[in-house]
C-alpha cells in the first residue's frame, strides 16, 4: 500500500488497533500496508506471512487479541470522533487526511483533528521559534502570521509559549476568510498543553484545525514534541524561524524541513542576542533572509486560493510603529532597537536620571517601549 487514498476508508477500529501496537511505528506498519493492504488484513494474514516482514515475537503479538489497554485506547477514539460533529480519526486512506503528510517518509497512520478539515488542505506556512521570546520577536511572528493569512496561508505551528502562540494569534486575527492556522499538539487531542493556552487552542478549533498523532490522553513528555515538530514541518511549504538559540527544537523543524524539501526561511536579529544565533546559523546554511512578508512570496509564489493584495495597513507584513512625537523621537533613537538599561542611555544622552527616566515613563505608557526584566527597556 503507498500513501495514497484508497476508494473509501476501512474500519477505523483497525487503523486505530495498528497506531497503537508496541514495537510498531509508522515505517515498519507501512511495510506491513504495502505487503497486505489495508490494517483489517494483516490482522487476518497468517502468522508465517508475518514473521517473514516483521519477527516471529511481532507476528505473535499482531495475532493475538488485543490486551484490555488497547482496547480501551480503541474505545475511547472511536467515542470522542462520536461525541463531536468537529471531532475527526483521520486515517491514511482517508481522502481528507492532509496531502503534504502522504509525502513524509513516516507519514501517521491516524491523525486526531479537531476543527475545520478544509483547512488542511490549504496550503501551509509554519512559523516557529523561541518560548521565551523578546517582545519584538512576538510582535514580528504576530505579524507575518497575520499578514500571510490575510493572503491565504494557513499559519502552522505548535501550540507553544512565545512564537507559536503569537503565530497563532495572528493567523486569528486575519479573521475567517483568511488561511486560518493549524496547531499541531505534542499531546493528546484531549489535553492543552500549555494548561494557560487553552482559549487559544478554543478559538483555533473553532476557525482552523488542533491535529495530533498522539492517542488520547497522552501527555507532554519531551520525546512526544520532536515528532510533533516533524508534523507542522511536513503540513508547511515552509518554515521560517522568528528568534531561535543555537541549540532549539525550531532549528530541528527547520531541519526537517529543508530535508523534505521545503523552503526555509528566517528573521535576522541583533548581533548580541542569544534569540538571534539560531536564525543566524540558519542564513549561514542557506536559508532565506526574511525581512518583509514579501520575500516569502517571491520565494514560494502565491498560496493555492490566495489573495492577490496584502491587507493595506501594513503591506510590508511588519508591525506598524506606534505614533511617536518629536519631543521624544531622539530618546529612542539613541535606544536603537535592542535591549538597553536607562544607564547606558544617560551615557549615550547625557541626561539626568530624573529627566531620563520621566520620559521612558512617558513612552512607556505610549506603548513605544517595554521595560524589560533587569530593568531594560526596548522599542517596540
């Protein structure tokens, strides 16, 4: 069997039995899919059939009854599709399971999805980055997320704190008539993880897609987020990587996206972040260097159904300054754009602490910095 749709889906209760067998990933049960056909017949092949693909201990295992552990896993899918009209068992042959996943080498042999499944065939842009984003980081994921949803991507993430959870918000914020976004979970389709992104996850599912791999109730344990990662990598015709440390799960998205072909990209930074070495590292391998929404379309061209015109506010998919008036325009001009305590300001400026902090005050409450822990302050 390859990993194209069949006529119509088999019994879900098979495929789900198949993803949830110990010692059987999705390689070694694609071998088994394109040996036999379909998960009902290699339950039904005999135990010699499957000893000569797999071992004879395996072979026992996929011939026996299943234990009582995975037929309360099969149990508990098959309700949760038949509590909710939203609630989906994507299965491989299945002709709404997302195309750009058929591609992966270990595409899963059921996805949990929970949404709109239209929009997973959309075509996708991941965004991803660092948890503990700058605040600027946040504005710029927000923005490109927004602004390449206005045009028609769907906006592909993870669901985690800093970047993720700006690309989501963005994609959201393009309304309904834009590409949406997809949130791909590092757990169960049941759990929120992170516990404080649970409206978030809400309004997702309401106006885009929360997909999974992973069987209901499964938790966050740190080896589940790599093949989560694999997933937004795959759904995407790209990734591009706002603010990533050196070593970072976003560098192994952008990894395993380059090596299934698809485009990288990445937003330079300053010099003296730590947040900024990771994108580095990627232009330095030959990802593209992002600056304007624009540079993405040039590389990729439009999205399948896209609009021909970015939103007029910000057609350069950044964030638009806030209003600033002459009397303070020098302060932060001598801010510049990275991080900066008000004492290296007053060696800059020459001005009194007083008079120094007065006006960071003053653009604070503008909205034209942020304080920052340490006692810093950017611009926004």
């Amino acid at each position: 069997m390859d990993a194209s749709p069949a006529a119509a889906p088999s019994d879900p209760s098979h495929w789900l039995r198949l993803s949830l067998e110990p010692g059987v990933g999705p390689v070694t049960a694609l071998g088994l899919l394109r040996a036999f056909g379909s998960p009902g017949a290699i339950q039904e092949a005999t135990h010699a059939a499957l000893a000569r693909l797999t071992s004879p201990a395996l072979a026992d295992q996929l011939k026996a009854d299943p234990p009582a552990p995975m037929r309360d896993g099969i149990e508990r899918g098959l309700a949760w599709q038949a509590a909710s009209a939203s609630h989906h068992l994507l299965t491989l042959d299945d002709v709404a399971y997302p195309a750009m996943l058929r591609t992966l080498p270990d595409p899963p042999l059921v996805l949990y999805a929970r949404g709109e499944l239209a929009r997973l065939q959309s075509d996708g842009m991941a965004i991803v980055g660092a948890r503990n984003a700058t605040p600027a980081g946040l504005a710029n994921a927000q923005a490109f997320a927004r602004h390449l949803a206005g045009a028609g991507w769907c906006i592909v993430s993870g669901l985690a704190r800093g970047i993720d959870a700006a690309a989501h918000t963005g994609a959201l914020e393009a309304g309904a008539d834009g590409g949406s976004t997809v949130a791909v979970l590092g757990t169960g389709i049941d759990l929120c993880y992170p516990a404080a992104h649970r409206k978030l996850a809400n309004a997702i599912a309401a106006q885009g897609v929360l997909l999974t791999e992973l069987p209901l109730g499964t938790e966050p344990l740190p080896h589940h987020f790599p093949r989560r990662n694999r997933l937004v990598a795959g759904l995407a015709r790209g990734v591009l990587v706002v603010e990533a440390a050196r070593q970072s799960g976003s560098l192994g998205t952008a990894r395993l996206a380059a090596e299934g072909g698809r485009e990288v990209f990445a937003l330079p930074g300053s010099i003296h972040s730590p947040l900024s070495r990771g994108c580095h590292a990627l232009i330095r391998q030959g990802a593209k260097l992002v600056e304007v929404a624009q540079d993405i379309t040039e590389e990729l061209g439009p999205p399948k159904g896209g609009r021909t015109r970015w939103a007029a506010h910000a057609p350069d998919g950044t964030p638009e300054p806030a209003p600033l008036s002459a009397a303070v325009h020098p302060l932060l001009t001598a801010m510049g754009y990275e991080p900066v305590h008000p004492d290296t300001l007053a060696l800059r400026t020459s001005r009194s602490a007083a008079s120094l902090h007065a006006d960071l005050l003053a653009l604070e409450l503008e909205g034209a910095v942020l304080r920052l822990p340490g006692g810093r302050f950017q611009r926004c």
